[in-house]
C-alpha cells in the first residue's frame, strides 16, 4: 500500500471504485440514521478489501466508521488479522472515543503515522488526540496541523483536526475557518448529507464564539426546518447551541432589559428541553453523552422552585432599611458583569437582614444573601470575608452546630451549615445534612412554610445531582414536586425526575410507571405476563401496548435483532387478546397499532414474512368497520392512511382522510381540519401545485369556525396550540412556491390570494366583536355557515372516495368549490348585511382580486406577513399593485432585537442620525429593495404589518444607495388589518369642522410612588415605577396649545387637567377628566390628545395606558378597555401625542406560569390603542412607536393641522409636514419626525 496517496479515491477501475464511493457514503448515511449494524457491515466491507483495491484514504475512513459504530453500541473493534495497520487504526481509534481509554489509544496512533508519515489522515488523527491529552504540546502540535492543511487542502480529517485544535486554544474564529474547509472537502468528497449536516451544526457552533454570531443563529435556526437531511442527534446538537445562544443573550442584557432578558432565559429553557426530547428514543454513546450535557445545563441554570423575582433595576436610596430591595436589585444586576456591585448590594442586604432580630421574614433573606453569594463569589470576597459572613450568621442565630428551638429555624441553620461545607469542598456531606433533615425526616409533624421548603428540596436536588447522589436528587425533586401546584412549574420537575441518571430512583421508575426503556425491556415485559397463567387480560394487552409503542420508533438495527421467538410472542398476544378482550375498544386500538407496527417492520425489509400477519390484522379492522360505530371506521382508515403513508401510496392515503372527514361531517362536527391536511400532505407528495392549493384554501375555511368559536367563548391558548403550526406549514408551502422565480406571474396572483386570505385571517380575532357576534350574527348566520362549509367539504372530498385510480384533477376540484360557494352566497351575504361595513366578517369576502381592481394606480398595498419561531421572525412580503402581485421570502432574522429595539433606544439617547442608518438600512432592503421596479410610478404606499413590523417606523427607513428616506419617496399609511381597505379605499374623505385638543400638563401626582401605582391601579412593578418618575409638561403642553389655536382657529374645544389652561374661542379650557373626554370623544371631528403614555407591559398587551389627571388626591389614567363598546365611527382622526401608544404590537416573553406560549400568542397580534380604536370605527390614528421629544413634537403638529386645514387628507398631511422637519437641519433626525405611524386615514362609512 502506498502511504503518499490522497485526494480523490483510486480504485483499479472506475466501475468499482464508484461502487466502493457508493457503498461508503450508504455506510455514513447508515451511521447517522442510527442504524450501526448495517453501517459496520458495509464499513467491514471496503476496508477488508485487498489493499491492491482501495485507495488509502477510502479504507482509512472505513475502518475509522467502522470504529466509530461499535463505539456508539458499547463493543470493542473486531477484526481477525489484529497485526496489520489497518486492524490496529481501527482498534487505537476505538479508545480513542472513550474518555477511559483514550490515553491508552495515543502510543498506537502514534506508531502508526511513523509507519506512514506521509499519510495527512493517519497524521492528523495522532496529532488530534496529542493535542486533547498533552497540553504541554499544543503549540508544536498546531504547527504541525498548520503545515498539513496547507500541504493537503483536500483531505477533510486534516481540518476536522486542525479544527478540534483551535477550539480547544479557544481560538474560534480560526476554528471557524478551518470547519468550513473541512465542510468544503466533504462536499467535494461526496460524504453522506447527513455527516454534512451535523458537521456544519459544528461549524456554526464555532461561528457562534465570532463576529459572525448572528449569522449562525439564524443558519442554526433554519437548519431545524431540514426534514431530508437532518437527524435527530444534529437537531438536538442545533437546539442545545441555540438554548446557549438564547441563554447568552440573556446574559448579555442589562438590569434595564428585564423582560427581554427573562425571556431569553424562557427561551434557552424551551430548546434545552426540546434537545432532550429529540435524542430520547436515542441509545446510543453520543446521544448519551449529548443528553448529559443538556440535562446539566437545566439543572444549573434554571430554578423551578418558585415564580421570577421582582426585579429593581434602580439602586436604592442610601437610607433605604428594606433588605429586600437591596437584594432586588442585586438580582437585576447579577448580569450587567460588575460583580463588584452585585456582591456590595448583596452584603448590604445581609447586614440589615441580620439587624432586625425579630423579623422572621428577614431571617429568609439573610438566608437567601448567602445562598447568592456563595459559592458562587467564594474567591472575589476571600477567605477572611468568607469567615465573617459565618461569623455574623453565628452572633445572631447561634452556632452551626446548635440545632434550633423549631423547624424553620433549623432549616435555616442548615441551609447555612450546606454553605459552609460546600465552601469546605464537602459536598457529599452537605448532601446528607440537608437530606437528613428534609427527606429522612418527612413524615415527622412539623411546621414549615411552603415556599423555603420546596426552595431548599429543589436546591437539595440541584446539589445532589452535581455531587453524583442521584438517589437524593431523586428524593428531594419528588418531594418539591409535591408542593408546587401550577402545572406549568410542576413540568420542568417532571422532566428532571425522568433523567436518565434520575429516573431509575423515582418512585415512578421503580414502579415501571415510564415503561419500559427500549424494545428488548418491552418485549421482555410482555413475555412475563403472557407466560403467567394468573395474568389477566387488561396486564396482557397493557404489556403489549408497549412493545406497539417500541416497535414503532425502533430502529432498523433493533428491529433486525427481532427473533422467530419475538414473533411468536407477539402474534399468540394478538390471538389470546382478540379471544379475551372480544370485541372491545382495546382489542380495536391494540389490533390497528399493531398493524402499523408489523406493516414498518415488514416494508423496512426487516421481516418480511411479517407481511401476512398485518395484512390479516387491517382485514380484521375493515371487518369490524362494517357493521360498527364511526369509531370503528375512524380507526380502520386511520391504519389504512398510515400504512399507506408508508408505501408511499398518496391516493390512498387521499382517499382514507376523505372517508374519515365525512364520517366526522355527518356528525355535525365541522372540525375536520387534520384530514384535510392529510389530503394536503398527500397532494405535496405528489409534487401537485394547484390541487394543494386549493385544499389549502379548505383548511383556511375549517379554521376560520375555528376561530369564530374561539370568539363566541373558546379560550386563545387552545386555538394557538391546536392551529397555529397549521397556519404556519400553509404560509410554508405558499411561501416556498411564490418564492420560485420561474413562477409564471399568473399563478404568483392565484397563490398571492390563498396566501393574502390566510395572512389575514391570522389577524382578524383581533378585531371581533364577542358581543355583535354572540347576540346578532349568531342565531342566523350560523346555520348559513355551517351548512356552506358541509356543502363545500363534501364536495370536494367526495370526489377523493371514487374508485378511480387517479387522483381527480384540479379543474374539477375547482368547479366543484365554486359550486357549493354560489349555492350559498346570497344567504351568506343576507346574513353578514347585519353587520357594520368593517366587520371582519364582512370583509372576509374581500379578496386579492377585489384589492387590486380597487386600487388607483399610483398606490401600491406591502403586506408584510412576520411569523415569529421564539426570538426570530420568518415570513413573506408581498407587493401589490392594479398591475401585478409581487412576492419575497422574508429572511429568518432577530429582528425585535438586534435591529428595531436599539433602533429606538438609539434615538432615545440622542445619537446621530447616521448611527441608525445600518438598521433603517436594513429594513429598506429587507422589505422594499425586492421591488424597486414595481414601485417606480407609486405616490402612496400602504403597508399591512404584521407582529414585531406593526412597530416599525417606515417613514424613515434609509435607501442607501440612492441616500434617502422612504417618506421622501411615497406618502404612507398603515392598515393593520388589509381586508379592511375594502371600505378605505372605496371612502372619501370628508372635511372636518371640530378639533378638541385634550391635554395634562402635569407629570407624577406629588406623593405618588411607584408602590401607590401598583396598588391603586394594579400595574406592573416596571410600569409604575415609569410613572412616578414622569416629568412636569406644564410649559411644554402651554405652547402646544397656543400653536395648534393659531394652526386651527375656529371649531377649537380644549379639555386640560392641571395648571396649563389657556382660553379658547368658547371661553375657558374645560377640565379634562376620563368622564369628559369619555363624553365629548363622539361630539369631534378631530381629536388631539397630548399627555404622558407608557406601552403595554409584557404581560398585557391592553395595559398602555394615558397618563390623564395628575390630581395628588385621585389621578386619573386611560386604558384601552375604557374604550371599548364605544361608538366613535364619526371620529375621522385621532392623534396620540403620547409616548409609545402608537405600538400595536407588543414584546411577549414566553410565560411559563401561564397557559399560553407567548411566542405564539404574537402570531398576527394588533393590540392596544390602535386595536381598539380601530375597532370602535375611528376613520384613523396617527401614534408613536416609541419616545418622541416634546420641543420639536409641537412645532410638528402646529405644520400638521395648517397642512390639514388646508384641505389635505391625513396621509399627504402628515407626509408634507415630516418632509418639512426632514429639510430642516434643526429638526432632521428620524427621532423628530420618523416615530409617528398614521393607521387608516378619514372615511365616511356608507351604511
């Protein structure tokens, strides 16, 4: 064998050397999938090949997969010549996976590659492990991989290594470079897609330690999505980078950024877990060792026990006696990274928690300040501060050694005990201290308080986790799991008792309560009760559900390892069960999983005389289906689909969810919207576009009753986590099509309106009246609707149960839909007559094709549709004009927080206008650039946001090329929800006569501190501490006022609270309370309001607020709510001079005491001020995305009512007068003209 080949695979034929490429890349793929025992074999079977065959490199990497299979099932190498070069790689490279052995596999590699030194592979292997095991050689070792990497660029071992270098020197933008060389030489090698997937995972890991961050989270992101290419063991590799990306982040925020921070906290948690969900059915070494990793970063990074503390982001007062402010706000800095300040606050706390002697709640927080500071700050305090703190603690409780008079005391004198010997490196003796006492000691009768209970048997279990006591951790989990009783805190303890470390010592896991662990367990189980002559028949068919269960998501390696034994078992446990349980609902359910089961085994190749056996068993379903109930016909086409599913027969797999979605139609029941997506999944198979389409365009129809039931009363969290991911998949596939550039511009229009009609239709619940629904719409239209939908879906899916072999074509399909739609158009539309003109019922029937032949030329509609996936939003924007629909993907982007929030933060602290530009830039490309062309002869642009983009402030998105802003270029307006510019643009504006001006002066209430706030009105603690620290707007709101008589000197009312009332042509300014406003609001043409505002807190999106009375005794504040039920359709325009209420969309952590994934909850949201009055029928709104300079806002309304007054309608009214502070140098920041979004635009209704 030549030692200085390389490069391509030299075989002595071309024929053979292909068949040997193929053999392997099938052997890798094999090995990814999981499936080791096939892999081995083809491994075995190149590198036993004569060496006159196989090139070096070729059975290099056999006996290197080969190597790696039996590691991943616990084996040793095996080969029958142990002597030759070969056998040995394979055997030093084996140990060369283990962390026991790996040691011992150096010296043998290392022999090895002097037998060959001009090898790259075999020298890249030696140098790999030198570099793990000797430190000391690390900087000659990288020399040498260096020289490699030049000399062999081709050879993807020499990067892998060179890589694997780098990141242990913590150099990672040179491991960066040198993984994506290594995934350049695969990919040129031909390696399997699924090696290429998991090493790119690696890849982008590294990247996350560059500059290039951001850039691989959302590569990260996106690979997620990969179903052809991804495994199970890379997924969960994306999901753990992720959750450390997310936890990063969260790091990287300072005390301000509470919300976001503990929402990237939530965040991290969500793809840690979802990691350890994906490789549990996993048995092998690397998902074993991947799932070890995940589960300790939930152990130490997270705290169940207890709700997110209250958060203090400001330093307390020096005088301040409370020590639980101080240690509030110690949290809130813990990762702003001075540890200095953390530490001080946390001392402070301590100190005065240990002052006050008979204060039982401060003894806990005395607690809780050494459990913060030690042992995490051990070394920074040093040993004598250390010693102190234990010292005080003594002089105030007694001695660590002393127990106390009664138990919460001694909780607490052991808690502090723990400290001191886990300061002492004693762990497993702080372990049995604190255990002796919380678990040993558990059914003794003794008081305790809840809250320190669970927290320290939570931490017990932390603690006894990482010393190794799996048994206690166990112990102290199950036992804290039982006093927390919300569900959403009791799961993560749940998922920490089922580790796999954990488990075997719960009390579930000695019951066998989780089932058993793998296929063989299952199998062993079921044997037992089937030869027991005692066991009954529920023991039996209990048993054999299981190994249903395992055989289903078994691999194809296990399954091989099925015996004549195994078959036997489980066809005689069919047999007695069909004799025992008769004709029963168990023996049904067990009798069709089991056919699914045995048909994969048989279609895998597996056991292909099994195919009798499932044969019989579906035979036995369509029996029984015959003369039973619809439960027995669901179950039987419900096995035919997923059977069907797996041979690959579309049609009848069509054909099954046809028959089962008119079963659940001739019940009454309209929630049919899983069969029709099985039709759609089985159409997509079929490479179809049209036909898809189309049933697309059905799903949008069972979830728009989906929707109107979750208005008239169904709770929000059940609609999201039931539709939402079918929202989603439709909005995919739409997006993926339209995204085609070959796509014909006629068929772009045809999905451009099935994709219009579901974006919208995400939206509209925003916009329900319960109460119009409940008592008008309801009693008749109703049966309309229902009766519609039944006509239509049976129509169409009839046309799936035809014996025809083909699949009906969609000319049919479509004649047959529009069919059952002209049947009952007049009743629907006899029914929707009831209701207002802006109606989202009514204007469900407002399609693409209606917008475009209602636009005038020089205006175009950009519907953003921004979907979000945890801190990232992916989606589509579309284009249209009378002329044409155009379409562009949205890119997968963190677009909340890395470029609209310090967008507006940066304007907030007065930076440069060209310091925003990068992100104003970036939005211009993102959402406008796609269509230059098609906006050349466009005057008005109408966007229809949607989430994180309802906040954005389009004005002043920056055209870089061209060095302008987009209001220099088009007047714009927002229509939050599209279908509603079947009224706007059918509407002329009117002339309004009445403007009231409503104003508070004044800033906090005197006396009014943030805890007075949170207990007259019920706020969040952030929100209160924003208003008692407003300022005064006395001087500011006077000259306003004095502008706006001038611009507007007739017709002028104004309503003011506070010292700032000024005459008007009536008299004297009326005082302005919420009663008056409430009163004189339907009297206006126009209404101003010019006040302090403050956006919704992240738990609620309807808690912006208007600050409207500052009066000491009794101020008085706006909400949202106060506004609904409100008729204001004679409202043309509303102006919020106000702070941040123009944001219609607000940030969401995930709330994970709730019942509702936040993160979904944005899906489509309209909220606050804007949504709700939209909703009332104000003509439109002009608001603020974010805090807006009161100098420079004045003199930009005084412009914007003499424009206004001149006869302009609000768009050019307010595009004139932004163009006018944009050409003047005083005011030319964005931040002065570019925060005001105007929603709608006047209209007169025609009832």
């Amino acid at each position: 064998m030549r030692a200085d080949q390389e490069g391509s695979f030299m075989v002595l034929g071309n024929t053979n050397k292909r068949h040997l490429v193929e053999r392997f890349t099938s052997a890798e793929t094999l090995y990814h999938q999981g499936e080791y025992s096939e892999s081995e074999g083809l491994a075995k079977s190149i590198w036993q090949q004569p060496e006159s065959v196989v090139s070096p490199p070729l059975i290099w990497r056999a006996v290197i997969l080969d190597a790696r299979t039996v590691f991943q099932r616990g084996l040793p190498f095996k080969s029958n010549d142990r002597t030759s070069p070969i056998a040995r790689l394979g055997a030093a490279f084996r140990l060369s996976l283990d962390d026991e052995t790996r040691e011992e596999a150096l010296q043998p590699l290392q022999a090895i590659a002097r037998e060959y030194p001009r090898d790259p592979l075999i020298q890249a292997m030696a140098l790999s492990v030198e570099s793990e095991l000797r430190q000391d050689r690390r900087e000659a070792v990288g020399n040498q991989l260096q020289r490699l990497a030049r000399e062999h660029p081709g050879i993807s071992e020499v990067w892998k290594a060179l890589f694997e270098h780098y990141n242990r020197m913590g150099n990672f933008p040179a491991a960066a470079k040198a993984a994506e060389k290594m995934l350049t030489a695969e990919i040129a090698d031909g390696r399997s897609p699924l090696r290429v997937f998991e090493d790119r995972v690696r890849v982008l890991g590294a990247k996350l330690q560059t500059d290039r961050a951001m850039e691989a989270e959302r590569q990260l992101a996106a690979m997620l999505n990969n179903t052809e290419h991804g495994t199970p063991l890379g997924r969960a590799r994306v999901q753990l980078l992720l959750g450390i990306r997310a936890f990063g982040n969260a790091a990287s925020l300072d005390s301000s950024n509470r919300d976001q921070r503990m929402h990237s906290m939530e965040v991290a948690r969500h793809f840690w877990e979802a990691a350890v969900d994906e490789v549990a059915p996993l048995t092998n070494q690397s998902a074993k060792e991947l799932r070890e990793i995940v589960e300790n970063f939930l152990v130490s990074h997270f705290d169940f026990s207890g709700e997110y503390p209250a958060y203090a982001s400001q330093r307390p007062d020096d005088n301040e006696k409370d020590p639980k402010k101080w240690l509030d706000y110690a949290l809130s800095v813990a990762f702003d990274g001075n540890d200095r300040t953390v530490i001080d606050a946390t001392l402070h706390a301590y100190a005065l928690a240990l002052d006050d002697k008979n204060n039982e709640a401060d003894a806990e927080v005395a607690v809780t300040a050494l459990y913060r500071l030690l042992p995490k700050y051990v070394e920074l305090l040093g040993p004598k501060r250390v010693e102190r703190l234990f010292q005080d603690w003594v002089r105030r409780f007694g001695h660590l050694h002393e127990a106390a008079e009664n138990t919460a005391a001694e909780l607490r004198r052991r808690r502090v005990a723990v400290l001191r010997l886990l300061v002492d490196g004693r762990h497993e003796a702080a372990v049995s201290m604190l255990a002796e006492f919380l678990i040993d000691r558990a059914n003794e009768d003794r008081e305790l308080a809840v809250d320190p209970h669970r927290d320290a048997l939570f931490f017990l279990g932390q603690l006894a986790y990482r010393t190794g006591l799996y048994e206690i951790a166990a112990r102290a989990w199950e036992a804290s799991l039982e006093l927390v009783d919300h569900p959403s805190v009791q799961e993560p303890i749940r998922r920490m008792l089922a580790m796999e470390k954990v488990r075997p010592f719960t009390q579930a896991g000695q019951k066998d309560q989780f089932g058993p662990r793998d296929l063989q367990a299952a199998l062993a189980n079921l044997r037992t009760r089937f030869d027991d002559p005692d066991a009954n028949a529920t023991q039996l068919w209990s048993r054999a559900v299981d190994v249903n269960q395992w055989l289903t998501k078994a691999t194809k390696g296990q399954l091989k390892e099925l015996t004549d034994a195994d078959y036997r078992l489980i066809e005689g446990t069919a047999e007695r069960l069909a004799q025992t349980l008769g004709r029963g609902t168990e023996l049904a359910s067990f009798q069709a999983g089991l056919a699914k089961a045995v048909a994969r085994i048989d279609l895998m190749n597996m056991r292909p005389e099994w195919g009798k056996f499932w044969g019989g068993l579906v035979l036995e379903l369509q029996r029984r289906a015959e003369d039973g109930n619809m439960d027995d016909r669901l179950l039987r086409y419900d096995t035919e689909r997923e059977i069907s599913r797996m041979i690959g027969d579309w049609r009848h797999v069509a054909r099954s969810s046809a028959h089962m979605a008119l079963d659940v139609l001739g019940t009454g029941n309209l929630d049919i919207t899983g069969y029709l997506l099985e039709i759609w999944e089985a159409l997509r198979n079929r490479d179809q576009l049209f036909e898809p389409v189309l049933v697309t365009a059905l799903i949008d129809e069972a979830l728009r009753q989906t929707r109107r039931q979750m208005a008239l009363g169904q709770s929000r969290s059940r609609y999201f986590r039931d539709q939402y991911r079918t929202y989603g998949r439709l909005l995919d596939f739409l997006e993926q099509q339209m995204g085609n550039e070959k796509m014909p511009p006629e068929v772009i229009e045809y999905l451009g309106g099935v994709y219009w009609d579901i974006a919208e239709n995400m939206k509209d619940r925003f916009l329900f009246d319960r109460e119009m629904l409940q008592e008008k719409v309801e009693p008749e239209y109703a049966s309309v609707r229902r009766e519609m939908f039944v006509a239509l879906a049976r129509s169409v899916l009839e046309l799936y149960t035809a014996a025809s072999e083909e699949m009906p074509k969609f000319q049919l399909l479509a004649e047959s839909a529009n069919a059952a739609i002209e049947r009952h158009s007049t009743q629907r539309e006899e029914a929707l007559a009831i209701l207002p003109p802006r109606h989202p019922e009514r204007l469900d029937r407002f399609s693409l094709t209606d917008l475009r032949a209602a636009l005038p030329a020089d205006t175009a509609v950009l519907t953003v549709v921004a979907r979000p996936r945890l801190q990232d939003d992916h989606g589509g924007v579309m284009l249209v004009t009378s002329k044409q629909v155009r379409f562009a993907q949205l890119p997968v982007f963190r677009y909340e927080y890395d470029i609209i929030t310090p967008l507006l933060e940066s304007w907030q602290k007065n930076i440069g206008a060209k310091e925003g530009h990068s992100g104003l830039g970036f939005l211009y490309r993102t959402l406008v650039r796609s269509f230059e062309t098609d906006l050349k002869s466009i005057e008005h642009l109408i966007v229809v946001p949607s989430g994180t983009f309802n906040n954005v402030p389009y004005a002043a998105l920056w055209d870089e090329e061209n060095e302008r802003y987009l209001i220099e270029r088009f007047r714009i307006s927002i229509m939050p929800f599209g279908k509603s510019l079947a009224t706007y643009l059918a509407s002329a504006p009117r002339q309004p006569r009445r403007l009231l001006y409503a104003a508070n002066t004044d800033g906090n209430p005197e006396g009014w501190d943030r805890g007075r706030w949170e207990t007259r009105f019920g706020l969040a603690s952030t929100t209160a501490e924003e208003l008692a620290s407003l300022p005064d707007l006395s001087v500011s709101t006077a000259n306003e006022q004095a502008m706006l008589r001038d611009a507007w000197p007739t017709n002028f009312d104004a309503l003011v609270s506070g010292d700032g009332m000024q005459p008007t042509e009536n008299g004297k300014s009326q005082p302005l309370n919420r009663a008056s406003l409430l009163q004189r609001l339907p009297q206006a043409d126009i209404v101003h309001l010019s006040m302090h505002g403050l956006d919704s807190p992240p738990d609620n999106p309807e808690r912006s607020l208007l600050l409207l009375n500052s009066n000491a005794e009794q101020p008085e504040l706006l909400f949202p709510g106060d506004l609904e039920g409100r008729n204001l359709e004679g409202l043309d325009l509303i102006v919020l001079s106000a702070c941040l209420v123009g944001r219609s969309y607000s940030f969401h952590p995930i709330d994970r005491l709730g019942d509702t994934d936040r993160w979904l909850y944005r899906l489509g949201e309209f909220s606050g001020f804007p949504r709700v009055l939209f909703q009332q029928g104000v003509g439109g709104l002009i608001g603020p995305v974010g805090e807006v300079p009161a100098d420079v806002d004045k003199q930009l309304w005084a412009v914007f009512y003499r424009q206004l007054r001149e006869g302009l309608d609000p768009s050019r009214a307010l595009a004139a007068t932004q163009r006018a502070m944009l050409a003047d140098q005083k005011s030319r920041h964005p931040r002065n003209w570019g925060l005001y979004l105007l929603f709608g635009g006047w209209t007169a209704p025609d009832e």
